[in-house]
C-alpha cells in the first residue's frame, strides 16, 4: 500500500470528506507511525554507520534520525573490533574524573541533546579517545515517513508588497500540487520578511509555487517556492510488508480526531493492536532465527 492508496482508504472508512479531516490524514499517519517504530523493533530498520573518535574528544554526535542503539564498537589499530560497554554518565565520570585519563574508548552513554542540534542525543565515550579512532555503530533509525510529497524545505521567496505588518501563525499555503501545507509567516515593512514552515502538507512537489490569503487585508504578490520533500514516491517499508498496522493506527487517529463513540475506537485499536502483534512476530520472532537452529515453524499436532 502505498500513500495515495493509504489516504484515499482512511478516507473512504471514515467517510469524511471535510477539508479538516482531510488536512489532518498526514498527521494520523505519522501519529501512527511513532506508536509502531516505538513497539517493534524492525531489523530491516537498523542501520550501519561509521564514524571517528577525535582524539581529545570525548563526544560523539548520533545520527539524526537516531532512536536506539544495538551495538557501538572501537575499531582498533589492528582492525579488530572492540565493543564497548553501555554505563551510566555517572559511573564514566567516577571512573574516569580527569581529562588526562585517555586511551581507547571502553565505555559509553548517552549524554543528552548536541549543542549544536538540541533535538538530537550523542555520546559520551570513557576514556578519552588517545588518537584518532574509526567507530562504528549499528542503530534503530526512523525511517522516512510514508506520506508522500510533505514540505521540508523552501527555496526562493518572494516577498511581495502592501501587506499588513505582523506575525501570521499556521498560516495555510494555497497553490501547487499539494495540500494543507502550513506556514508562520512574517511581515515587515509591508513585504514578508520570513516564511518558516510549520506543516508540510502532502502531496507537493519541488518546484511547486506557493502563496496564501491571509496576510491581513491588502498586498499581493508573495510566493513560497518548495525546495525539497520528503518521500517523492509515497512508499515505505510498512506500506510494502505490512500495511495492516500502518492503516489500523492510522484509523485509530482518526477516530479519535472526529471523536468518535468510544466503541468504534475501542474497535479500532484491538485492530491495531492486534496488527501489531502480528508485526512484532514478524520483527522480534521469525526474522531473528532461523530454522537450522529454531527448527521449522509448525502447529502441534491436536489429539482427536
């Protein structure tokens, strides 16, 4: 299922057609997706990346789309792999109290948000890297969302003129392939001084061109231009292996955005629930073993 197939389904068992509710699909979608990559630990959703220790450097920054760590190892000198050991920042800090304790990493934790992206967590490895080392690490990721076509960045603005001065908040954005694209916008001197995106809609494209009407009650001629999207085809690795769970959670959003009696979101999340049962099976059961060790997969035998 792919993420027209997928809108057009919530669509049609919700049967609400009303521009809210259909402005709100990609946010039950991604609601959804949060619970799932939160519940089962997918291992088509691990990631392999290498990196470097500085020397002197006791920190290490993570990946953005970083969730949780499987392993993180040391390549040494003589191109063996040292794993290191997952401890409390407290007990690295007992441990090892001074800077000048270095030599190669043996210990690490997560030492809250990057100073340089405060979304973000990274590394504090113990001791302090003595030279250079290659890292490597192997993590539970975000993957990209499935809806297709949503903004994540603009290019070219223009700015228009005889707009009235202030700060439009959630301002949507008309024009282009897409819809429910959202915007904070900014007017000085009567021309818009920034656009900052506050929603990314679905369905754009680059290259589209984007306005809005609600700038107070004059000016003209300001346009957005999309600069980048996520997702151009709308596919994803639970829309191509198990979409049931994807649709379930999605639906179970959704009932609650039209705030539905609680019987039908009751439904609706034993639906989900059992979805993911069935995924976690798939994530945390068949694919981490195989029949060699494990032995086939069979039902007992039932007595008459």
């Amino acid at each position: 299922m792919n993420y027209s197939q997928l809108y057009n389904t919530i669509q049609a068992y919700a049967e609400d057609a009303e521009q809210l509710f259909l402005a709100n699909i990609p946010v039950f979608v991604q609601q959804a997706e949060t619970r799932i990559y939160n519940s089962v630990q997918i291992p088509a959703l691990r990631r392999n990346v290498t990196g470097t220790a500085t020397a002197g450097n006791k920190y290490l920054s993570l990946p953005d789309d970083y969730l949780a760590t499987y392993s993180f190892a040391v390549i040494g000198n003589d191109g063996a792999y040292y794993y290191l050991l997952n401890k409390d920042v407290n007990f690295l800090r007992e441990a090892y109290p001074t800077s000048g304790e270095v030599g190669m990493p043996r210990y690490y934790s997560l030492f809250g948000s990057q100073y340089g992206n405060t979304n973000e967590l990274g590394y504090l490895m113990a001791p302090t890297p003595d030279q250079n080392y290659t890292v490597e690490m192997h993590y539970f990721y975000y993957p990209p969302t499935i809806i297709q076509g949503q903004i994540t960045s603009f290019s070219n603005t223009t700015p228009g003129n005889t707009y009235t001065n202030g700060v439009y908040q959630n301002v949507p954005l008309t024009g282009g392939t897409g819809v429910s694209a959202t915007a904070t916008i900014i007017v000085q001197s009567q021309q818009v001084y920034s656009c900052e995106l506050s929603f990314g809609g679905n369905f754009y494209v680059v290259g589209d061109v984007l306005s809005c009407d609600e700038l107070g009650t004059s000016g003209s001629g300001f346009t957005v231009t999309v600069g980048g999207i996520s997702n151009s085809t709308g596919t994803s690795w639970l829309g191509d292996n198990y979409d049931p769970v994807l649709f379930y959670g999605a639906m179970r959003e959704a009932m609650l955005f039209q705030k539905q009696e609680q019987d039908l979101i009751s439904y609706y999340e034993q639906k989900f629930q059992e979805a993911l049962m069935q995924l976690n099976r798939l994530g945390t059961g068949l694919e981490r073993g195989d029949a060699y060790r494990d032995g086939q997969a069979r039902i007992g035998q039932v007595n008459p």
